[in-house]
C-alpha cells in the first residue's frame, strides 16, 4: 500500500522527468516539520499539464498509470490527494493556457475516470466527494 511518505517517491519513480522539481521543492521546505504533500502535488499537475502542452505522450501515459495506482493502491490520504490534489488541479482552467482539461480524458483510467467525474460532479452539481 502506497502511503502518505511513500506517496513522492513512487510518482518520482514514475516519472522521473518531474525529479528536479520535486528536489527544488524539497530543498525549500526541508527545515518544516510537515512536508505539504498537496503543494508538491500542484507542482506535479503543472508538470503533468505541460507534458500535455507538448505532447509527451510517453510521460503522461506513467503519470497517469501512476495517478491510477495512488486511487487503487494508496491509504486514504493517498487516494484523497490524488483525487483533490491532483485531478482537481488539473481540471483548473486556471493552470491551463494551451491546454483544455478534457484533453486529459483520453490518458485517464477507469478509477482515475470515475475520481475525475466526482471532481466534475462536485464543482458542478455541488455533490459531495465521497469513496465508492
């Protein structure tokens, strides 16, 4: 099971393309007693946006077998960051310039999928995030 320290490592090992920014994030935040999992993993949805951006096919085929084995394989927290930390920022139109969210739907897999639709679900229709 995948959990809240060993969340990083497994998506780094993933993609190791994203391993320089996560050891800049790292460096800023090594003197703090609670590492804020959920900016490291903002960091990784505008890394993942800009592999769509230009379109590194191979690269976001693993971060999103990686996004799929944190829904599948990770302790509540895990899921739940993966879910709000990772979907939900790649969904905002916000960190888009070149890019639609949609765009994304093609690399998604089933549970991913179903998290995603939550996320829609919620900002939409206001319906509460819950595990199935």
């Amino acid at each position: 099971m995948i959990d809240r320290e060993g969340m990083m490592r497994a998506i780094v090992a993933a993609c190791p393309d994203f391993a320089a920014s996560y050891e800049l994030f790292m460096a800023e935040w090594k003197d703090e007693p609670q590492i804020p999992h959920y900016v490291a993993l903002g960091d990784f949805s505008r890394h993942i946006i800009s592999l769509l951006e230009t379109g590194d096919r191979q690269q976001l085929l693993a971060a999103f077998e990686m996004i799929e084995r944190l829904h599948t394989d990770g302790d509540q927290y895990v899921r739940e960051a993966a879910t709000i930390g990772i979907l939900e920022n790649l969904q905002n139109t916000n960190l888009h310039s070149n890019t639609e969210p949609e765009q994304f739907l093609e690399f998604l897999h089933p549970v991913s999928l179903r998290y995603w639709q939550k996320v829609e679900d919620f900002w939409n229709k206001g319906i509460i995030i819950t595990e199935d």
